[in-house]
C-alpha cells in the first residue's frame, strides 16, 4: 500500500505538469514573449515525448518492474525538467523543459495500473484505474488557484524550482517503497521486447477501441492545461487569478468524473455503453461552446465543469482494453492504449495550435476559439462513430480466456 501511495502522489505532480502552463499564460509571454504557438508546442512537446516513452517503458515494466522503471525516470526527467523549467531564458527552453517532464512523468501511472493488472481481477481494474486518475487529477487543482496565487505570491520560477526539488524527493520514495509485483505463473519478464507491440497490433479487438482513446481525454486536457487561458484572456479580458478560479473548477470536475466512472462498468454491466453517454454528453458540450462562443464568465465556467466531468472516461476505455489483453502483454499492452491516449492529446495541441492561428480575424477575439471548438466537436465525434463498432467488454464476463478467442475477430 506504500508503494501505491507513493505513486499516486507522484501522479498527482505528472497531472499537475500537464496543466500547469494555463495560468502560467500571462508571465511566459510577458517575461519570455512566448506566443500563443509556442505555448501550444511546449505543451505538445510534453504529451509527444510521454507518449513516445510509452514504447521502451513497456518493455521496462515487463522486464523490469516498475520500481525502477518509474523512480529513474521521474527522478531526471521530472525534477531535472521542472528545473530547467524555472530557469528558462527562452521559449525553447520551456519547450525542451516540458519535453523532460513529459519523459519524466510517463511511467508513473502505466507503473500503478501495471500493478492492478497483475494483483488485482479484471473486473475491479476499471474502478482501481479510474480512481487512481482521480486522486492525480488533484494535480489539475494544484495548478489552477494554488499555483496562481503562489506565483503571484513568490514569483513563477521559485514556485517551479520547489516543485522540481518535490519530484526528485518523490522520485526517491518511490525507489525506496514500491515493490514489483510477481510475474504470472512465475514467468520472468518475456523476451518478446519491442515485437509484443506488433502482437498487440495484430487484435482487431483493440482497433475500434484506439480512437476514442485517442481522442476523449484531449478536449479536456486540451481546454484546461492549455486553451482556457488564452481563451479567457482573449474574449473576457481575464487575468491570471480569475483564470486560476474557473480552472480550479473545471480540476475539480475532473477530480469527481474520474471517481464517477470508476464504478459505473460495474453498476451496469457494461463498459462501451457507459463510455458512449459520458462522451457524447461531453461532446454536446463542447458544441455548445462553438455555438456559443461569447457568453459570459459565469456560463463558461459551468461548461467548462460539465466538460471536465465527462472527460474522465481514461480508466474506463483503459480497462475496456484490458480485458482483451493476454498475461505477458501486460505491461506493453496498457503503455501502447496509453501511448494512443498521451499521444492523441500532444498531437491535438499541435493541431489546436494550428487551428487557432489559421483561424485569427483581426478585430474578432473569438474566432479562432470558435475554430477550436468546433474542432474538438468533429473529431471526438469522430473517434464515438468509431467506437460504436467495439465490441463491449462486461466486467463480469471478461476472461482472459474469452479475450483470446475474440482477439482476432
């Protein structure tokens, strides 16, 4: 319980690290005259290099376990990022700063749901995984309000470097407490490597299942880490600590809908169905948003919440997957659906970026975010259409057994 404790608290700081620069907006342009572009890339370049992590912390886990895996990673990618961070000159320095951390924080959650998989049944994964996402989603919280007021308070680059030195510190504990756990049937890890992912590839299961994944958890970490400050900036002329307080709420739905769904495969035995309502919710309101893109603070913030709320699905389709997935496949199983996950969020920051900056009409402040969300609509539209060919998994009926018939159909 110690080991899992003390991931969970470093998933808070990888939550946090990927939502922070949002109420950061003002200071980096002002001190460093970092655009709206380069704000975008840095924080694609954090989700990019998590998600290409994915693959060799895979094999680690397997191979290695996730003591190691997860503590050497964190410990020079996390803190040392997080340092270069508060020393940065430059724009490039933040892109490269948020390309260490994203490195840094990538195996820590694979390294919990790791464990779940080989300790816990399938049927309870779903609730283990999306309850560990919510607890790390406190990090969202922590870089809304808190993070605004002690930047305003001790200025941004102390705050960062304080935060660097409570990585590295976190790092170490998870050394010294996580404890790997056994291999199935007393299998060491398997010498598949890199080949496993092909083997994964290969089940059709999976295919239909990929885009949602891809795509549910980027308009809301998408909207909250990154669009919501220079949205509100834009249109309402906010300042960093009124961003700070419609954030904080936004975290905080995200805190309870990762919680929400947790439970909810289980309460209606099934796992697609409860993903389909819950995004389809949120995407009717992201719609309202591109209807609707002038409104005002108080409307804003409520969808920004309903938002936040429905976009906690991750450890839902997380454990849909892993009901199909074969014993030694584990580790590189939850890496490669988180590697689409991580790696649909930092490739819809680039686009995002794109869209907004193609989409800028001189005198019309809301025109590119209109641009933006109804980009966000189209897509996880998109990815739902997809995902209504899965074929569901019940929490009651997913058997290894059975995942290994169904793999090829």
């Amino acid at each position: 319980m110690a080991g899992i404790a003390t991931l969970a608290i470093a998933y808070v700081l990888s939550q946090f690290y990927r939502s922070f620069m949002a109420v950061l907006t003002p200071a980096l342009t002002a001190e460093l005259g970092a655009t709206k572009a380069q704000l975008s890339f840095a924080s694609g370049a954090f989700f990019i290099a998590f998600a290409l992590a994915q693959f060799a912390i895979g094999v680690s886990l397997d191979r290695f376990g996730p003591r190691r895996t997860a503590s050497t990673l964190l410990l020079f990618g996390g803190g040392g990022g997080a340092l270069v961070f508060a020393s940065a000159t430059a724009p490039w320095m933040v892109i490269a700063a948020m390309a260490l951390i994203g490195i840094g924080c990538a195996p820590v959650l694979m390294s919990s749901l790791f464990i779940f998989a080989r300790t816990f049944s399938i049927a309870r994964f779903a609730v283990l995984a999306s309850w560990m996402v919510a607890f790390g989603t406190a990090g969202n919280v922590i870089g809304a309000a808190p993070l605004a007021e002690a930047a305003e308070a001790f200025g941004w680059r102390p705050v960062m470097a304080g935060l660097g030195v409570i990585t590295m510190l976190a790092a170490l504990a998870v050394l010294a407490l996580v404890r790997d756990p056994k291999s199935p049937d007393g299998m060491a890890g398997d010498g598949a490597g890199f080949g496993g992912y092909i083997e994964l590839l290969r089940m059709r299961v999976l295919w239909p299942i990929i885009p949602l994944t891809a795509i549910n958890y980027a308009p809301t970490t998408g909207i909250r880490g990154l669009w919501s400050g220079p949205y509100l900036v834009d249109v309402y002329g906010a300042d960093a600590l009124l961003i700070g307080q419609v954030t904080f709420f936004m975290a905080l739905a995200m805190v309870a809908g990762a919680f929400v769904y947790g439970p909810l495969d289980t309460m209606f035995r099934t796992r697609k169905w409860v993903a389909v309502v819950g995004n389809t919710i949120g995407l009717a309101a992201i719609l309202y948003l591109a209807l609707n893109v002038v409104s005002d603070v108080t409307t804003v913030t409520f969808v920004f919440v309903v938002i936040g709320l429905t976009g906690g699905s991750y450890g839902l389709l997380m454990a849909h997957a892993r009901a199909f997935l074969p014993p030694h496949l584990i580790g590189r199983g939850v890496t490669l659906m988180n590697f689409f996950s991580i790696g649909g969020v930092g490739a819809m920051q680039f686009a995002t970026g794109a869209v907004v900056t193609a989409s800028a009409v001189p005198g019309d402040p809301a025109a590119p975010y209109q641009a933006l969300f109804w980009f966000y609509v189209l897509m996880l539209g998109a990815a739902l259409v997809v995902y209504l060919w899965a074929r569901d998994a019940k929490p009651e009926v997913a058997t290894v057994a059975g995942l290994n018939r169904s793999s090829n159909v």
